[in-house]
C-alpha cells in the first residue's frame, strides 16, 4: 500500500487531481440526481440539454488544474456555476466551486486580495441577475451562501498558512542543524589543530637552542616532522565527517598522545586503569578531547611543568584528571573560548560533570563522562 501511495505521488498533480474531476462530471449526468446540486436562486429546474452536458464540463474539468492554474481553475468554474444557476440545472457540478475556492486560497500566490474583491463583485452581480430572473432566494439567503464561500475560501487560506508556518519551522531548525554543526566542526578543528601546532611551536622555540647539538636537533626536528605529519592525518579525519558516506571518527591512542606531549619537552606521568566498554561511543571520543586540551593548555602556558594524565574506564562511566604544575587559571582559561568552554559543552552533552581550575598551585581538569552513548 506504501508503494502505492509512493507511486502516486510522484505523479503530476494534474494527474493526481484528475479523478475528483471525473468524479464530479459522472456523478453530475447520473439521472437520479439531476437538479439535486446546489440551487441559488430558487428558479424552476430545467432538464438535462447539450448546453448542460458543456457546463458540467466547465465546471468539473477545470479542477484538473486547480493547483497549477488556481486562479484559471475558479474563473472557468464561476462563469459555469452563474450559467448552472441562471438555466435552472442545478446539477451536482456546482460542488466544484467551493473546492476551486479551497484550492485558490491555498494555491494562489499572487494578486489575493483583487481576486477575493472581483469574486466578491462578481457573485454581487450573479444575485441581482438571479433576482431579476424571478429568484425567491431574498437578500438573507444570498448573504448567507456568499458567507458559505468565504468560508471555503477562509479554509484554504488557514491551510496555506499552516504549510506556511510548518516551511518557516522546518527553515529554522534545518538552520539550527547547520548551526550546531559548524560548531561541532569548529571544536574538532580547534581540538586537532590546537594541540598540534602548539607542540611544533614549542619543539621549533626548543630547537633554537640546539644547533650546537646536532644529534638533539635532528631529532627534535624529526619530532617536528612526525607532528605534522599526525596533524594533517588527523585533519584528513576531521574532513570526513564532511563526508555523507562517513560512519565513525576514529579517535587517536591516549598513549601516542602524552608521547607526542613528552617529545615538545612536556614531562607527563600517565596512568590509565581499565579498558573502554564496547559500547562506550561518544564517551571514548570526548575523553580523548578532554585529555588534548588539557596537555595542550600545558604546553601553553606552563611548559616544562610536570603533568599527570589519569583515565579510568569504568562499566558506566569515564573519568579523566589531567593535573599541571604551575598554571594560573586566568592564563589555562583564555584564548579563544572554544577550548575549556567547548569540553564543558561536550560532557555537559553526555550528562557528564566538567570541572576546571586551580588546586594546590596547579591547574586541574576532570570529567566525569557518562558511557554507553551512541557514536
């Protein structure tokens, strides 16, 4: 039944509304419900003739491209209806206009208000030319029919609202969407980026003072080397999350790291107890990030000082310390806003606790980081 329905969506809308039409012309020459349609004016009813079989059709084909032509559909079918009305068939064609009606007022694009006004003096001038005819309808009556259109007008109008409104709140959300990830590719830019190029500013500094020592040089250079290397394979990965075939981001080794860190001169006591659950998804990935930064502030602004990295995984959760000797917090807590701020974002995503500040003439960061979550 889906594939059905699927299929038939896909087809032409004049297609689509090509039934209701038919419908409506089968219905309109079926004996038993002739002079059974609507009935304005009260005038005598006239039997079937080849000018009724033409207004039928004027009236109930032109819904074929009522929501194409809206505007083309209500014309055709309010010329058919006043001659409907004026002859005295009263066929069940005259349905076909307050549908065209729904149909302008949910479609029509342009020119709303001259239509509503030349519809209203048009049906103004239809009265008087159905009173002058011997119509009994009286002034009520006539009121009360054209409140009956206004209000099939009012539907479609109400509906093209909706769809108006529902559009504007998918705009925003779809914009919200981007917004968010813009940031997300933000933080992993600045997380990636960040951390390396400060670890090659600071073996670069370091190797100013080396070139009395050439076998320390060639190696910190080639630290440098393999920095930037690691750099740009990690920014590969950033870009494929850009990737709509993309599925995981391979986060990196813990271990390789605080290595990285110890090669720019940073002295780092790691420990790490445990092994990450299976299903510890996006958890893994933030504690690594909550390690980065916090090396990463190391090298910054307290190079040189001892570091501890501890990481626990547990069966429900991750906590990770990352304790530096010698930073201030004003000085950990400044630069772009993306860093500190950022993770806080991140566990705060989680459910997690985020802490950051000084203890002990130190600067501590922990996280407390739920597991289990989806990737």
């Amino acid at each position: 039944m889906s594939r059905v329905i699927s299929r038939w969506r896909r087809w032409d809308v004049t297609v689509q509304d090509a039934p209701l039409a038919l419908a409506l012309v089968l219905a309109s020459l079926i004996p038993a419900l002739h002079n059974r349609g609507t009935q304005l004016g009260e005038l005598p009813g006239r039997p079937m003739d080849a000018l009724a079989a033409a207004v039928i059709a004027l009236e109930c084909l032109p819904l074929v491209v009522r929501r194409r032509w809206p505007l083309v559909c209500l014309a055709l079918v309010s010329v058919a209806f006043a001659v409907d009305q004026l002859r005295g068939y009263h066929t069940v064609a005259g349905t076909a206009l307050p549908i065209a009606l729904i149909s302008t007022g949910l479609h029509l694009a342009h020119h709303r208000r001259t239509t509503v006004i030349t519809a209203t003096v048009a049906y103004a001038v239809l009265a008087v030319a159905l009173d002058r005819e011997g119509s009994t309808e009286g002034v009520a009556g006539f009121v009360t029919f054209y409140l009956a259109l206004a209000a099939a007008w009012g539907i479609g109008a109400w509906l093209r609202l909706s769809r108006k409104a529902e559009a504007e709140r998918r705009r925003h959300v779809a914009e919200a969407t981007r917004v968010a990830e813009r940031t997300s590719i933000a933080r992993e830019l600045h997380d990636v980026v960040t951390h390396h190029v400060t670890a090659m500013v600071v073996q670069a500094e370091a190797a100013r003072y080396l070139t009395a020592s050439p076998d320390r040089l060639d190696q910190t250079l080639q630290t440098i080397t393999d920095t930037g290397r690691r750099s740009l394979t990690d920014l590969r990965h950033l870009l494929d999350l850009l990737n709509p075939d993309h599925s995981t981001f391979s986060i990196g080794s813990l271990t390789t790291l605080v290595e990285q860190t110890r090669q720019a001169g940073q002295p780092v006591e790691f420990a790490e107890e445990g092994t990450a659950a299976r299903d510890a998804g996006s958890a893994e990935a933030v504690a690594y990030r909550v390690v980065q930064e916090a090396l990463t502030n190391a090298l910054k602004y307290a190079h040189g000082s001892p570091t501890t990295v501890r990481v626990r995984y547990g069966e429900k959760e991750i906590t990770v310390e990352v304790g530096t000797e010698g930073v201030r917090a004003s000085a950990a807590s400044g630069g772009s806003g993306r860093g500190l701020a950022g993770l806080r974002e991140r566990v705060d995503v989680l459910g997690g606790e985020f802490s950051a500040g000084q203890q002990n003439g130190g600067f501590v960061v922990r996280a407390r980081i739920p597991a289990g979550n989806p990737a």
